[in-house]
C-alpha cells in the first residue's frame, strides 16, 4: 500500500505516476475523503474545547445565585449534546479514513525511475540473452506430443480426474519434476544462502490483503468455502512473505544481506483472465509448483538484492543449460505490487519464441506497510518498514517443458541435463 502521507502531501504527483502503468487514480474522491475526516477531526477538537468550557459553568452559575443542582443540570444537558455530537464526529472520521484506506488497497505499487514507459509486454525491455537455441536437423515437436510420445504424460486421464488445465505424469517424467525441485532447492540453500521454509498451501485473507493479491484478484483465487475466508495459495510468495507480518526483525537477524527464504510448494491459480490462452498442455494449468525465493532487506539495499536474486534463478538455467533471455518490465506490464520486475523467459523450441518461466520484483515497502512488517534500525531504536522482493527460482513445470523440448532427439527420447542426472540416479535420458 501507498504511504498515505505521501498520497495526502501529492496526490496528483502520485496519479501522475500512476497514469505510466495505466491506472487511473481518482484525486477527486481522495481529496474529498480526506477532506471529510480532516473536518470531522477539526469539529471534534471544538467540540471538545467547548465541552472543557461548558464544565467551567458551573461555578458561574452558582456565583450568579442558581443552585448547585440546577446548575448541573443545565451544564449537563449542554454537555449530553455535546457527547452526541462527538460521537457523530468520530463515526464519521472513523468512516472516512475506512473508505481511505479500502481505497489505497485498490491502488497499485507506483514504478521506480529505471522502469521503462509502455502499456503492454510488447512494451518490455530485453536486458541480455543467455546461451543459443539448438539448431535440430528434423522437425521439432512440443512437450505434449514428446510426453505421450513416450507414455509419461497423460492430459487426458487429469481431465477424466479433475478437468482441463491438469495433467498427470508418470515414471521417469515424475522423477525428473521431483529431481528439478530438490535441484533448485539444492543449489539456492547451499550456495546462494537461502534458509528453506516450509509453509501453508492455505492461506487466510490477511496475508492475501498483505501481498496485494487481494481485493483486487480474488477471481484468480481458489476459494475453498463460502462461509470462510480461506485460499489456496496462487503461489509460496503469500505464506512465506507473511512470515513477516506484524513483526519487528532485529538488525541482528536480517544481518548483513537480509533474510532469504526458499520454499517449494504447489500453487493454484484460477486462471481468470486468460481463458483460451496455452490451453494445451503445462505452460498454464490450474495446478502447478514453483520453488520461490523470497527476501526482507533494508531499503538501501532494495534494488541490489533484485539484482542478485534475479541472479540465482539465471543460475539455475544456465547450470541445466536452456537457452534464455532477461527483459525488464515496462510500466504498464508490472504486476499489482511491483516496483520494479525482471522476468527470465526461456526459449522453447516447439514455439520459436522465448516464455516466461521467472518473474523476480522488488516491491519496496509496499506489502510491508499492508503487513506491518519492520526492522529496528539501531541508530534510531525506531522501527521502520522492510522492503520485500520475491521470484521464482525456478516455475517446476515449465522448467521440464523447457528441457523435454531443448533435450530432445529425433527419436522422441529425451537427455537429461548432466546437473539434474545425480538427481536422476544417473539416468542419463527419457525413454531409454
């Protein structure tokens, strides 16, 4: 969330900003309501000095020869109508500060300077590609045709299960998805310093609200009752980053790079607003994993820590192998929360083109203000708001589609990558 100082200081410089992403912030009706409890509060303090002055009568009256009693009784009747009015007054500011602050959670993270302007992701700028797209000398096919090819991938049996955007894997495509996560985890934890965590795959509303996946995407959730407030999770990012709410971190534990988190879990997504798109096979399923990488810095080292954790999840590319390219994120393609976002796309031969399979943002202190999550900074001995990043280190199935397609031979088996074959028992391929 904004920080409503901010907004209150600037509005129209904030909606300025805003306007670069494509959002519309309506100064008008924040104004007002401000406008509303600012009067509200004003009334209230006359109110309370005209009550501090009404008490004052008694004696006044008394002097002037009425009886003690009848002098309460006319300051009293003073003072109930006073007491009303107040009443009023707080309802009304109370009121006024709530359809603030619902109003804020409706508004989006603003850009940081180096995010470059535009309106779609035709609009993203491509940062440095990585490695060359194998030149095969017979026709290439996807995953889909390659998994069943080889009787590992069943899309047919997950819709006869569950319905369209699930699959079911066996064997030797099985293992190969268990051995990509333990990989991951492997190389995050054991070089790149990140503590595993284990969390929730449900979630309450607040540490949805905290994220920012709600109110506003609550149609890309999975509700699981009515008459709860309880979600699937669409990915690790919302458990392992409420980690943090309502907490004040010690500068001792965040330590000198902040706490890094790793956490692998399933993720569940409605898929609300893209109906129509990928629906073949594991691009874009209802149900997929991710290993996700999650940091609580300090705000100096906000855009340093994007930097190497975008970093971490190249690696894990780069050590299976897949060609790849970086691209930063135009204005008007950043997720709800960001600030600032690199997305790593990977290139699938079966398409000729490069697919999005990381997306690593910063999003400053704007989910740590909705969580209330802090550090004590101690040359001040006063708590102040964490910045939060997160990224996927990498998205699991995607990672298989990138390898069964790259690793393909004219036969239709597949090679494994040689990092991933200690975690395949030294297998060295698919369908052999």
């Amino acid at each position: 969330m904004l920080e409503l100082k901010a907004v209150r200081q600037d509005p129209q410089g904030v909606s300025d900003a805003l306007k670069a992403r494509g959002f519309e912030f309506d100064v008008a009706h924040f104004t007002a309501l401000d406008a509303r409890r600012k009067q509200a509060d004003v009334d209230s303090q006359n109110l309370l000095a005209e009550r501090k002055s009404a008490s004052k009568k008694i004696g006044a009256l008394v002097g002037q020869g009425v009886s003690v009693e009848d002098a309460k009784a006319q300051v009293n009747v003073t003072l109930q109508k006073i007491a009303e009015q107040l009443d009023a007054l707080t309802e009304e500011a109370r009121q006024a500060q709530a359809e603030i602050e619902e109003l804020l959670l409706g508004v989006p993270n603003v850009p940081v300077a180096e995010v470059p302007p535009g309106t779609s992701e035709e609009d993203n700028q491509e940062v440095l590609r990585w490695g060359e797209p194998t030149e095969f000398d017979f026709q290439v096919k996807d995953h889909v045709e390659l998994g069943e090819g080889l009787q590992l991938l069943d899309s047919e049996m997950a819709g006869k299960i569950t319905g369209s955007r699930f699959t079911v894997m066996y064997g030797a495509m099985a293992r190969m998805h268990r051995a990509l996560t333990q990989f991951m985890l492997d190389l995050h934890v054991q070089e790149h310093g990140y503590e595993e965590v284990y969390v929730p795959y449900i979630v309450n509303k607040e540490s949805l609200l905290g994220t920012g996946n709600l109110p506003k995407f609550e149609a890309d959730l999975f509700k699981l009752r009515a008459d709860q407030d309880l979600y699937l999770i669409p990915t690790a990012e919302v458990p392992v980053t409420n980690i943090a709410r309502d907490r004040i971190f010690e500068d001792a534990e965040l330590g000198p790079d902040g706490v890094k988190f790793a956490c692998h879990t399933p993720c569940f997504r409605s898929e609300a607003g893209s109906y129509g798109r990928d629906t073949r096979g594991m691009i874009r399923q209802h149900q997929f994993e991710k290993v996700e990488l999650v940091q609580f810095v300090r705000a100096p080292q906000s855009m340093q820590a994007l930097e190497q954790l975008v970093g971490h999840a190249e690696t894990v590319l780069q050590r299976l192998k897949l060609p790849y390219r970086k691209v930063i994120l135009c204005a008007g393609d950043l997720g709800f929360s960001s600030q600032k976002t690199y997305d790593l796309e990977v290139w699938l031969p079966a398409q000729n083109t490069y697919r999005e399979i990381s997306s690593c943002s910063s999003f400053g202190d704007y989910q740590a203000r909705r969580m209330q999550a802090r550090w004590r900074n101690p040359a001040t001995g006063k708590p102040e708001l964490l910045h939060t990043l997160n990224g996927s280190g990498l998205a699991v199935g995607r990672t298989l589609v990138a390898i069964l397609e790259n690793f393909q031979r004219a036969d239709g088996r597949i090679a494994v990558p040689d990092a991933l074959q200690p975690y395949m028992g030294g297998v060295s391929e698919l369908g052999g």
